[in-house]
C-alpha cells in the first residue's frame, strides 16, 4: 500500500503561452484508499507543480466548485474515488461544453447570467413587510420541489448536455430545474415573469431530451424530468381555455 | 484601471467534436433513437401517396404489397413502438395526478397509459377490420 | 450532552481520547456519533444531507452504522473589527460574515448562527455602505485607486517578480495547521501557547523563503494560496497572542491552566493592530452588556 501510485493527466492551458490545452502527466503516490481526484490535484499542486490551477472549495459535495471531467465523465472531484479508477491512469479535463480560462478553469459566466436571467427567488406579487410573518409550508408543499432543490450550481449538467454543447442559446438542465423549483413553491407567484425565458425556443423547447443531465447530476436532482414537466405545463397553459392564469 | 488590466484573457474556446456522439453510450442510444423517425418519415409519406391515390377511386387503386415494403414496414413499426414506448414512459414520469392530496405513482400512470394504448389499438383494428370487410 | 454547543462537545471528545478511549483511524483518534435511534424517517426529513455524507464519502448508512466523528476547527469567532451595520473602524470600509466582528458570537458560535451573519448583518452592511457610498463627496483623486495600485505593485514585487525560494506553500500552511491544533486547539496552555508564538516566528521566517512558480497572470491560484497563507500567519500570530495574554477560560478558549471566567479581567474584546512590521499590539475593549447577563453554563 505505502508504495502504491496512481498517473493523473491533467489538462494544461496559458493563455499567454499555449495555442490549445494539451495534457500533463504527473506519477502520485496513492497513499489512501479514501483519497478523491481533488486529493491529488491538492497534492500535485502542493509537492509537484504549483502552477496547476483549478477550483475548489468545500471538499464535501455541498459548494460545486470543483466539477471536471474525471476520464470523460462530468464529475464533482471531491467524491471522484483514485479507488474506482486505480490502476489505470485518471484523466482530469476542464468540464466540456465552456470556454477554458487556464488549465482546468472554465468561464461560468455563460451559466451565470441564465441562472440570474430565470429569477431563482421567491416572487411575491405583492411583497408583504417583515413583521407581517413568515410564508408558511407544510412538509407535503416542500415535498412537490424538494429534489429539484438540491441543485447546487456545479454545471455538471451541462457538460453532459450535448444541445447545450451544440448550441450555447440553450438555457440548460440547471436553470430550467431551478425555475421548475420555484414554480413549484407555493409560496412563490413568480411564474409569468420566468415563461417569457423559459418557454421560449432557447427554453425548454430546445430540449431533444438526451437525459444525461440527469444520470450525471451528483445531487439526485433531474433536470431532464423538469423540463419535460415544463414543456408539458406551458403547452397546456396555451391550450387550455383560462389555462393562461397564474 | 487602465486597458491593459480590462483587456480580456484569451479564452480557449470549447468545440464539440463531430464524433462526440459515439463517446457514451447514451449519447449513442440518443442519436440511434432520433435517426428512427427518419424511416418513420418516409414510410408516412408513402402513406399520403397512398391515400392520395386511393382517393382517385377503388377500381384504379391497387396498394403497393412487394415483399421489401412489407420488410421495411415491419421494421418502421418495431421503431414506432419504440418511440411509442419511450414517449408513455416518459409521460408517465413527467405528468402530476393528485388524488385526495396524494401524488399518484407514476408507475400508475404509466400502466394506464399503456392500458389506453392497447384499447386505442384494438379499437382501430377493430374498425379497419370490419370496414374492410 | 448531544445537543451542548460544540466547545463543551469538542473538550468532552478530547477527554474521552486522553483518557484512552475511542477508535484509532487513518486520520487520528475518532468517537462514534449515534443516531439510529431516530430511525429512517427523521433522519430522511431532517437529516438528509448528513445521510449523504455519509454515504456518498465514506460510504456508511447513518441509519444503520454509527458515524465517526472528532473535533476539526470549524469557524473564525473573531474578525475585521465591525459594529451591526459592518462599518469598521476605516471609514468607507464594511465587512460582513465570517470575516467580520460583529459582537454576535462573542467567545462562542452557536449552531445555525452563520445565517443572521450573512442574511442580517450581510443586509445590514449593505445598505449602510450604499448609504456612505450616496452621501459621500466625490473626489477627484480616488484614493481608493491608489491604495489598489500600490497592493498591486506591492504583490507583483513580493510574489510575482519574486526570484528563488526553496520554500513550498503547502508544506508550510499544513505545519501552520498542525502548530495550530496542537497549541491553540480544544486545550490551551502557557507553555503550549508560548511554544506556539515561537513556532510561528519560525513559520513567517521560512514564508519569505517560498518559492513561487506560477508567474501567469491568468487564474494564478499559487499567488492567491500566497497571499491567503501569508494572512493566515497573520492571524494565527494574532489568536496566539490573544490567548497567551487571557488568563482564563472563556467559551471556546480553554486555558487547562485557567479553567474558570474572569469577568472582573477579560469581559472584554481583545483587539490586534498590525499597524507596523513589529510586534502587533494588543488593546481591549469593554463588552456592553445587555439585557443578558454573562452566566456559567451548567448543564
């Protein structure tokens, strides 16, 4: 075991210095079986080659900082076990489908605007003062958007997403979930206000419902069933007779 | 700040690359299942022929039989129950009944669906049958 | 005792060690955490997240296996000098969160405490620095600018343009954790404490020695691990000598050779200035006490 080691590739970029990322192998010790890939990219960094860059945080699932594609496959590093690959070599590239900034830094920007452009707050249409109290919830009200709550921004989903990847109009599994989440609380009112976004042809309707959104989301959530949920309550919002209230 | 600080860094920018459908085994599955509408397509289109023709009156019409058609309706109908299937399964998933406050299980839902489905078939088998007769 | 803040937790599951018992890991001595007594159900409405820790890293289900558990450092009680609407004592200046001071959290945190952090004060201390923002006069050389230009430079000189060093960042931030825990952790001492001053001379000694390798201008997170390590010397220095100096044991702080609270001494908030490249000088300012009274917890 003490001699065991593992061959990260890691995707390198410098703007300043390279034409297209190109891979970098490094040979770590793999001292421990509860050892993550963000654990070796710690370790690379820290012992090996201080110039790797890449996001982390929380180490626990919680901040979605640290998602890249771990031998192809979008994942959050901090729960992608050496164990699971070990000993073939593990590949680690920045997530597909977003302009790479350095190494394995990608540009959120993108993400960011069309999770702000869907509104992901509780819309009161008449906001009522904070002494009035609070908007209560039964445990059956929180059931109806629970998991498409868990969402905890990664991108991991579109990585996996192909329309996204085909065409970057598309809106996305993670803000259209998020709108589903909203819409879904009974304590929100917000739903005219997100349709103008959501039910557009860069909306929900782009949507040819590939489904891998969903197998790679690390929180349970699925994104893919939102959407088709969303497209079937937009359609029957146009056709039904005062389907059109709020 | 002057412009040197605000000029943006040089981005590599992220293509897909053109195989990128043979690179899972899902995508594969995907690309499979949206290339089946397209002998769904012709054999519908041959079907307006059909009608069109038919429509000039029974004694000219005489429908086209030859064993390669029959071959490729066979299997146009093997993928449009796929889709037929994949399309209930889904529904069911994706559509909400409550009853009493509780959310029906979609399995439920599911089965009813493909329960509608039988009787929608039989009843159109039904009524080709009888009308031709 | 589950349900006691975590100082009082963190010190019981350090005497448990010291007096031989728990479980040996690969990362240090554990306790159990048990809660399978709450069954499937509370644990799935009310624990879901802990649920999935456990089984997503270490791949135990809390409903049948109990948890391993030990004390970590987990929050920063102290912080940027700030009053409830985040002003500091630098005009136009705010903070809010775990970086600031507020006066909520005293010698302790209480659990669920960080969300009035970030929601109140992080409110509060945003309006208040709109309002300075709206009712201040605008100059014509921003000083602010300036200030910014000269860390700028400041950091190319020191980091960027920096020549040799044999010293890796990592290797010290982990001895810097390690010193940390062993001498300013659950259980303070004098001597540990004393030891711990000097040790994190010797730490800020090597630190002008790192070696920095990353020169890009583009997402250095080297420069940024640099930076942040050099302010973590930085405030290790100042939790060291703030403890040296408290005679006492109060919330978090637990002096093994001052067990009990003095309030006649220390109901005070200790403040650090770094003004100058010497030694950091130590002042203390009067707690206002409200409507609550300090008390000793028995429970």
């Amino acid at each position: 075991m003490a001699d065991k080691r593992i061959t990260i590739q890691a995707t390198r970029y410098d703007p300043d210095k390279d034409e297209r990322p190109r891979l970098q192998s490094y040979e770590i010790p793999f001292s421990d079986d509860s050892m993550v890939v963000l654990d070796a990219l710690n370790y690379i960094k820290s012992e090996v080659d201080g110039s790797l860059s890449y996001r982390w945080s929380c180490r626990m699932g919680i901040c979605g900082s640290c998602g890249m594609m771990v031998n192809g496959t979008p994942k959050l590093t901090c729960n992608a076990f050496l164990r699971d690959y070990w000993p073939r070599p593990v590949v680690v590239e920045p997530l597909n489908n977003f302009p790479v900034i350095r190494d394995l830094v990608i540009d959120m920007d993108d993400f960011m605007h069309k999770l702000k452009a869907i509104k992901p707050w509780i819309i009161r249409r008449q906001e009522i003062p904070l002494g009035a109290g609070e908007h209560r919830q039964t445990n059956e009200q929180i059931d109806d958007f629970r998991q498409f709550s868990q969402c905890i921004n990664c991108m991991l989903c579109y990585a996996a997403c192909p329309v996204y990847g085909l065409n970057n109009e598309f809106l996305g599994p993670a803000a259209i979930a998020l709108a589903r989440r909203y819409n879904l609380d009974s304590r929100d009112q917000g739903l005219k206000q997100r349709l103008p976004v959501i039910a557009d042809n860069e909306g929900v309707w782009e949507c040819s419902f590939v489904g891998e959104c969903s197998v790679v989301c690390p929180k349970g959530v699925d994104p893919a069933k939102a959407i088709q949920q969303t497209k079937l309550e937009t359609t029957m919002r146009f056709v039904l007779p005062y389907g059109n209230r709020d | 700040m002057t412009n040197e600080a605000q000029a943006a860094p040089r981005e590599y920018r992220w293509r897909m690359p053109a195989n990128w459908w043979t690179r899972n085994r899902h995508y594969f599955l995907y690309v499979v299942r949206e290339f089946t509408v397209v002998p769904i397509a012709l054999w519908l289109l041959w079907l307006l022929v059909e009608i069109k023709r038919a429509g000039d009156g029974p004694a000219r019409y005489s429908p086209h039989g030859s064993a390669a058609f029959v071959v490729f309706s066979v299997i146009t109908l093997v993928f449009a129950l796929y889709h037929s299937y994949t399309f209930l399964s889904l529904a069911g998933v994706i559509i909400h009944f409550k009853v009493l406050d509780r959310p029906l299980p979609s399995r439920l839902i599911v089965l009813a669906q493909f329960a509608l489905w039988a009787v929608a078939s039989v009843v159109v088998g039904f009524v080709l049958i009888w009308f031709a007769r | 005792m589950e349900l006691g803040p975590r100082d009082i937790i963190s010190r019981a599951m350090m005497t448990e060690f010291e007096e031989g018992h728990g479980f040996e890991g690969p990362h240090g001595k554990y306790l159990h955490l048990d809660v399978r007594h709450l069954g499937e159900d509370v644990i799935d409405r009310k624990l879901p997240f802990m649920r999935e820790l456990g089984r997503e890293f270490v791949g135990i289900d809390i409903v049948k296996d109990p948890i391993p558990v030990r004390p970590v450092q987990h929050y920063m009680m102290g912080g940027i000098d700030a009053d409830i609407s985040g002003a500091t004592p630098m005009a136009g200046l705010y903070a809010a969160g775990e970086c600031a001071n507020v006066g909520l959290n005293g010698a302790n945190r209480l659990g669920s405490n960080s969300l009035p952090e970030c929601l109140v004060f992080g409110a509060a201390a945003g309006r208040a620095a709109a309002e300075y923002a709206s009712s201040a006069k605008p100059v014509t050389a921003n000083p602010v600018d300036a200030i910014l230009w000269d860390e700028a430079r400041r950091v190319e000189v020191a980091y960027l343009e920096k020549k040799g060093g044999d010293e890796r960042i990592g290797a010290i931030r982990e001895e810097m954790q390690h010193e940390m825990d062993t001498g300013a952790g659950v259980f303070r001492t004098k001597e540990g404490l004393e030891t711990l001053v000097e040790r994190l001379g010797g730490l800020r000694q090597r630190f002008s020695r790192i070696k920095i390798e990353d020169s890009s201008r583009t997402f250095n997170t080297e420069l940024t691990s640099a930076i942040e390590l050099d302010f973590m010397l930085e405030l290790s220095q100042t939790i060291a000598l703030t403890a040296l100096a408290r005679d006492e044991s109060r919330g978090a702080h637990a002096r093994r050779d001052f067990p009990e609270r003095n309030d006649e001494k220390y109901l005070k908030h200790s403040l650090v200035f770094h003004r100058d490249a010497g030694k950091p000088r130590l002042e203390y300012r009067d707690v206002r006490v409200g409507n609550f009274k300090p008390q000793a917890r028995t429970y």
